[in-house]
C-alpha cells in the first residue's frame, strides 16, 4: 500500500445536473502538513471535501486516503478521517462531555473509554471548566473548538477542515490556528479549505487554488506570491502638502498606477533596487517620510491576480 501521500486524488470530476462541480482536480497531501484548498465561492472546495470524505462518489477520477481508495473501500476510508464543517455541530442542549461522549459511543467504544476519551480532550482543548455547561452557552470560539474535539474521537489521522473559523471573531480564530498547529504538531494531516486568505498564509505547508472546478495554481504561499512578480512600496509623507511631490517621486519607479488613499502612496515594483532607488529620489527632492517600506505581494493579492475580482 501506497502511503506517500496521507491523500492523493487524480483527475476527479463531479457534476450537479448543468452544473460542473469538479473538473480534473488533482491533490496531493503529505502525512503530518496541511493543505490549503482556496478558490472563490462556488470553486468546488466543498463538493472536494465531501468526495475525499466518502460522503458523494465522483463520476470521474479516483482518490485514495491513508491508501485506501475512497469508493472502493470508503469504510476503511472513514475509519481514518474526521471531519469539521462550516458551522459547529454540536448539540447545544447537551454540555460539553455528553456531545463527546455521545460520539465516542457511536464510534463504538465502550462507555467507559467513551467518557476517558472525553475527558482527554476536553482538557486538550481546554474546555475542562465547561465541561458540564450546556454547549448552547459556550462562546462561538469554544463551540467551535467543542466541534473540533468531536472530530477528533476517533482519533484520525486525517482531518478536513471546511471553513472552521468562519464567522469568529480575530481571538477566536486565534485559538483554532493554535490547535490545528498542535495537530499537525502530532502527525494529523489537515485538508483545509478557507476563505480566509491570511489563514492559508499561516498554516498551510502547500496551497492548491481552484476556479470553476479547475487547479488553477499550486505551490508553497512563499512560491505562489513569488508568481506575481511584483512587490509594492508605501510611502506616508512627513508632511502632508508634499503628498503630490511624493507621489510623482514614487511614479519614477513604480511599474504600474500609483495609489493615493490618504496619506498613504502606494505602487507596483520589479526592481530590487526600487526602495534605494524611491529613497535617493526622495532626498534629491528634500521630501521627508513618516514610513517608507517594501513588501511582497499578499496572499490575497495573489488569489486576486488568478481569479479575478470575483469573491
């Protein structure tokens, strides 16, 4: 059995009537990283995820999980994999142990290593001190790292992550980032789709992009910001009357429109030697600066750049 990647799928396509969901894709994951599957809404993330999780078979293409292929042997498919979707799905009348326990009893383990597998991870996600409060008073933050425990009964080693952070606010989000590094930390291979860009940015290891059910782009965050090409320079005047002397000064080496929001100039730069450049243009006209700096292209810029302005 093949176990170079913890998920390999090649060519898969699914249609929904007139409507292609999945259009060759192919994905490779490695035991212990994290993928980050990104695409605007409608791409095919999801419609990706329920296929690796054997819960829609493909009308095209294969897959394989922990070696197992995902129609062939989905039962041993789901023995290995968890799954946290958009929203939380715990059940908000029972307190935090009873939705674990419940799972654990459903995955058959006995009541007592039901109840010892809760408790394990009501401390490892730290949720102990709430464990008897009913899970409809937790914060969103706690409920979501309640549904993300719930994934974890089983004791996967491979987890999909369908938009675990959406609607949580910076904190929360915060919270959910550590626990999913942690995982990783532990050998857990994650699947991870988000429609938060700087989330893609901060965990995951490879990112695939997806349009119209189409790979459209793969590679590290570092590699993929590379591919535009451009960096951006910003310059805030010391002064504000010199705005439009500093603007004309940042047009000298910009490569592209020069952006004026406030006091902030902005523009598109391919030289390396650009900001040493901006800088002896800026002294040769006697403009002072409150900030002056360069920085690469950010992932969301990136994903602008291969899918359009479409969200």
């Amino acid at each position: 059995m093949d176990t170079t990647y913890a998920i390999r799928a090649e060519g898969l396509g699914k249609r929904f009537g007139d409507t292609t969901a999945l259009d060759g894709v192919d994905l490779a994951v490695r035991p212990g990283t994290v993928l980050g599957l990104l695409g605007p809404n409608g791409a095919g993330k999801t419609t990706a995820v329920r296929v690796l999780a054997t819960l829609i078979r493909p009308d095209s293409g294969h897959a394989r999980v922990g070696g197992h292929d995902v129609v062939r042997n989905p039962h041993e498919v789901r023995r290995l994999i968890g799954l946290t979707g958009q929203y939380a799905s715990v059940d908000e009348t029972l307190n935090g142990t009873e939705n674990l326990l419940m799972i654990g009893r459903l995955l058959g383990l006995s009541r007592r290593d039901a109840r010892a597998r809760a408790a394990e991870l009501l401390e490892r996600f730290e949720l102990t001190d709430a464990a008897s409060r009913a899970a409809g008073k937790y914060s969103g933050g706690m409920r979501r790292r309640l549904d993300l425990a719930a994934s974890l009964v089983g004791d996967p080693q491979v987890l999909y992550l369908d938009e675990p952070t959406t609607g949580l606010d910076p904190r929360s989000r915060n919270e959910v980032w550590d626990v999913i590094r942690t995982l990783v930390t532990g050998g857990t291979t994650v699947l991870l789709t988000t429609q938060y860009l700087d989330e893609a940015d901060q965990l995951a290891h490879e990112i695939v992009v997806i349009d119209h059910g189409r790979v459209i782009a793969t590679g590290t965050p570092a590699s993929l910001k590379a591919q535009t090409g451009a960096q951006t320079v910003t310059v805030r005047p010391a002064f504000t009357d010199e705005l439009d002397r500093v603007r004309a000064a940042v047009a000298r080496v910009a490569i592209g429109p020069v952006d004026v929001r406030g006091e902030l100039v902005t523009a598109p730069v391919s030289d390396p030697g650009a900001l040493a450049e901006l800088v002896r243009e800026l002294d040769e006209h006697g403009l002072v600066v409150a900030e002056l700096a360069l920085r690469s292209p950010s992932l969301d810029e990136v994903f602008l750049s291969l899918t359009g302005a479409r969200s």
